[in-house]
C-alpha cells in the first residue's frame, strides 16, 4: 500500500456533480453502492476507504456547515469531533491500520483558522490531535499518512512560504524534512507522498523543491531523517535525444518506486516511473502500440503498475490507459461506455483493478471499475438517481467509495456492498 496524499484546506469534492442530468438506462454488468447515511450532514461525499472497509468523507448541513465523517460499518456514517465545537472541518484521508486507523484533515480553530489534524477514528468523538508547525510557522497540512501513522506535509509561515515537515505518529511536533546544500531550497519544498515504513529511520518521501535557478526538481527523501535527493532526469530517444525536465513526483509505493511526470522537447508531457532509490527510470513511450506523446499517470500500485490519462492523436479529449512498465513501455486502452466523451481512472488497486469516472455524451458522470483483460463495470448511482462519481478505492482494490446523487438530487456518500472481492 502506498500512504495516500491529500492537500489539506478546502473541500471541491462536494460540487463535483453539480450541473448532471438524468443518467440513461446502462447496459453494462454493474455492482451497486450502498448509502453511508445522513448522520453527519444531508450532503455527503466519501473521500477515501481502506483494506477493512472504513470510509471516511465529508458532509454539509442544514446550515452549511462542513464536517468530517467515518462509517466503520457500511451505511452508519458517524460524524467526527471537531476542534472547536460548530466550527468546519474537512477529512482528506485514512490510513490502512486494521486495528486502530487514523485520519488526517483539517479544522478550523477559535480564530477560524485552518489548522492540520489527525483523527483516531475508532473514537470518534474524540478531539482531533492538532499538528503543531515548525518554529516561525503559522500554520501545518498534512498531505500524507502511511499505516504506521507517520504523517508528511509542510509548515507555512506568516508569508504563505512552505516548508516540508513529517510527525511522527501520535506526536504534534512538526521535524522538518531537510534538502541537499546548494541545490536546493528548503523553503521551496512540498512533500507529495510516504511510504510504509514503520519509524522515520524507514520511511521514504517523495516531492517536488525548486533549484538555485527556480526550476522544479523532483526529489527523494530516502528516509525521513536525511537529506533529500534529486531523482534522474529520464531520458526519451523517441522525443529527439531530449532528457526530461521539469518533473513532478507525486507517489511512492511499498517497494520504493515513484510515479510522475516530466517534459520533454518542445511540447511532450510523459508519464515516468522511476526505480527504487531513484537512479533509472521508465517512460510511457506509445498507447496501443501508437504514439501519445501527452500522457499523465493517476496512480501506481505496489507492484508499480500504473493507470494514468492519455490524448490520442484524433481525440481532443483524455482516455484511461492501463500500463505495466515491467513488462515495457506501450500501455494499453481502456475501453469506455458507449456514448462517453472522456474517461479519468481515480486510483488501481494491488489486484490491478481500477476505479474510472466517464463523462458520457449527455454531461453526466458514470463510476466505474476495469481489470485489464476484463471487462468495464458499472456502479450505477441510488435508487435510479442521476449522476454518481468514484472517489477512492481501497489499496486492496476490493472496495469502491464516492459520491451519488439520487433521484432527489441529494449528494450522498456511498461504498460498494460488494460481498467478495470483485
């Protein structure tokens, strides 16, 4: 399992389905969602759920009040603690402990400020542990959470400056993450992602700095406690001899491999996952066996395989791609619905099922899931409602959670009922 990593501060998810319309009849093989509940507002969105099926999510009420959620059992969403009562919080994610998980967010304080959380969801109506920032800091986010509790994010000043920071488990004391003399600048660095170790001396981070001449440097922590290190410029013959740059490295997983971005040439933007310890890498080269020379990886598994968006040479539009860069550089399509414009994979299971949203071509939204070599799955909205979205997928990749508007119109979190692993 990779720690999952969420910006901390605001809360979009909630309209993403405002503006759908009536869904038409699907003719695909479809599991169902089940409803969280209403317990903790009227409008609901689920933003992340673990192996042991914990969900957690977000939820306005009456009022307009945003507040944070966990449902252990399926359709008995329970709300958490705020910092200051009545006061807005907002959930980002969970980690993947089966006996004792913890989510990160954020709430406001006395002075309406945002400050960084961790919840223990098993007692949830306990207050959040509030993450202290480093010294001469306003304020902490926490971007990351791995099963031991180890969480990552940075520490922002009066100025709005940045510096990455991690906790560890249980702790409110910010330890900054410290860069490499010369090259960079502490201050301009952002952590993306940790993996699962079990104590900082076996943790790895990955995120981006910029150098002495302000150019994005994607970078490795090889533990939490040194220096950060720059990863290799890949190289891509096909672009003209050109190496990459201005990379971005968004995700580490279990076996040390990261996933992300780079530039090459003129007007090409790949997908790239680099080796452990950051010294090769790989670059989704071709679609099919054909160029698409502008791709984006989504997310990796544990065994570094990669789901990602793609622009073929005659769609103006991003279609979902399935790659395994084990096995060389051409990923392979994944087929949409009929009638659907676009489609955006969320996250891939260790199973290497993958969870997709599609926009069908009447401006609706379609959740879906897809095993390479399978076929596409749908997981049709409430009660013969209108729109649903996926939102996360367990690490796992059994379980589905996201967001459904029924008949109604209402926004409700929802996870798959699945009986078994799909």
């Amino acid at each position: 399992m990779f720690a999952r990593s969420f910006p901390v501060g605001h809360a979009g998810a909630l309209s993403l389905l405002l503006g759908s319309v009536c869904l038409p009849a699907l003719t695909l093989p479809a599991l169902a969602f089940t409803s969280e509940g209403t317990a903790a507002g009227s409008q609901c969105i689920a933003v992340d759920v673990n192996d042991s099926k914990v969900v957690v999510g977000d939820c306005l009420d009456a009022s307009g009040k945003l507040g944070a959620f966990v449902a252990s059992t399926a359709g008995m969403e329970l709300p958490l603690a705020p910092l200051v009562s009545n006061f807005n919080c907002f959930i980002g994610g969970l980690n993947n402990d089966p006996l004792s998980p913890k989510g990160i967010g954020s709430c406001q304080d006395a002075n309406h400020a945002g400050q960084a959380v961790v919840w223990a969801l098993s007692t949830p109506g306990a207050l959040p542990l509030q993450l202290q920032p480093l010294f001469l800091g306003n304020h902490a986010e926490a971007h990351a959470i791995n099963t031991a509790g180890l969480v990552a994010g940075v520490s922002v000043n009066s100025n709005g400056d940045v510096s990455p920071a991690y906790w560890a488990s249980g702790a409110t004391a910010a330890k900054a993450l410290r860069s490499g003399s010369g090259l960079l600048s502490i201050n301009n660095c952002s952590v993306s992602d940790i993996n699962n170790g079990a104590t900082p001396n076996t943790t790895s981070a990955v995120g981006h700095c910029r150098s002495s001449a302000g150019l994005p440097v994607a970078v490795l922590w090889p533990r939490l406690t040194l220096y950060a290190e720059p990863l290799t410029y890949p190289e891509y013959p096909e672009s003209g001899g050109y190496f990459g740059d201005n990379c971005h490295v968004k995700q580490i997983n279990l076996s040390g491999q990261m996933l992300g971005t780079c530039e090459f040439g003129q007007n090409e933007v790949r997908t790239v996952r680099w080796a452990a310890g950051g010294g090769s890498a790989v670059v989704l080269a071709t679609v099919n066996g054909a160029a698409a020379t502008h791709n984006s990886g989504v997310d990796m598994n544990d065994a570094g395989v990669v789901t990602g968006v793609y622009l073929s040479a005659n769609s103006d539009f991003n279609q979902p791609y399935s790659w395994d860069p084990n096995t060389g550089t051409d990923a392979q399509s994944i087929p949409g619905p009929s009638r659907s414009n676009t489609g955006t994979p969320v996250a891939i299971g260790n199973n290497n099922r993958i969870l997709l949203n599609f926009e069908l071509s009447t401006g609706v939204t379609q959740a879906s899931t897809y095993k390479p070599g399978g076929s596409l799955v749908a997981d049709p909205p409430l009660d013969g409602g209108l729109s649903d979205v996926g939102v996360a997928l367990s690490p796992n990749g059994c379980q589905a959670a996201g967001v459904s508007e029924g008949s109604n119109q209402a926004l409700t979190a929802v996870v798959e009922n699945a009986l078994s692993c799909p």
